[in-house]
C-alpha cells in the first residue's frame, strides 16, 4: 500500500472573487472623485496633459462668474476671488509642483478668465491648464 502525500494547492477562486468586488467598487467610486461643480465647457482640440502622480488643483468658474476649489468638504461653496487666491498660496507654498486646472463654463467672458488665471499664477502656480471637451465629430 502506498500512501499518498497531500499536497498543498492554493485555492485561487476566493481570491477572483474578491478582485471582481474590488473592480466593482473602483468603477462605481472612480467618478464620484471627479466631483465639482456643473461647468458648460468649452469645445477645443487639444493635446492632453500628461498624467501626473497628484491630484490637480481645481478652480471652477460657473456662467455666473461664481468661483468654487476642489478642496475640503464644501466644494460646492462659491468663494471670493482673494479666498481662491489665498487657499491657492497655501496649497503651492506646500506642493509647489502641483498642476492647477481651471473649468471655465464657456458662458464666462474671457476677460474674467483671464483675470483668474492671472490671481493663480500670482498665488504662485507655475502653470495654469484650462479644460476644455473634445468637440462633437460630424
């Protein structure tokens, strides 16, 4: 009589089980991150920026000329051009690296975007991006 060794073998099924959960909470959770305020973009092709390790700084400027940060719990609070200037300082004096991205509703006359990027680049962002859509294809 021979007796059989047993050998070990890992049961890899409870493991694609709990990838599979993981995956479906990535994809239900992913695009509540990117949360912020209702913007109508502007149209424009463009070369995407390139990806970085952080999440970018984003300031928001809605059809009414209302300014909102993607920072904290009320990012739906419309803030005060010196308030966006002053968060902005206090996160660049920290993470001078950080990309700042404005959303400019495309109802925002130019001039008071430009105004905004201008405050940015003296709180001292080194560059500021503004996000547009990709146009519809005819």
């Amino acid at each position: 009589m021979r007796k059989r060794r047993a050998m070990a073998e890992i049961n890899v099924v409870p493991y694609i089980d709990v990838m599979l959960v993981l995956l479906i909470i990535f994809m239900v959770t992913a695009p509540m991150l990117m949360q912020g305020v209702q913007v109508d973009l502007p149209k424009a092709s463009a070369e995407p920026v390139p990806d970085q390790d952080s999440e970018p700084l984003i300031v928001s400027i809605d059809s009414q000329g209302q300014l909102f940060l993607n920072l904290g719990a009320n990012e739906d609070q419309a803030l005060e051009l010196v308030t966006v200037k002053e968060r902005v300082a206090t996160i660049m004096r920290r993470d001078p690296d950080k990309s700042v991205l404005v959303w400019g509703d495309a109802a925002v006359p130019y001039g008071q975007v430009v105004s905004l990027m201008t405050v940015l680049q003296a709180a001292g962002a080194p560059s500021v991006g503004l996000v547009t859509e990709e146009p519809a294809s005819p």
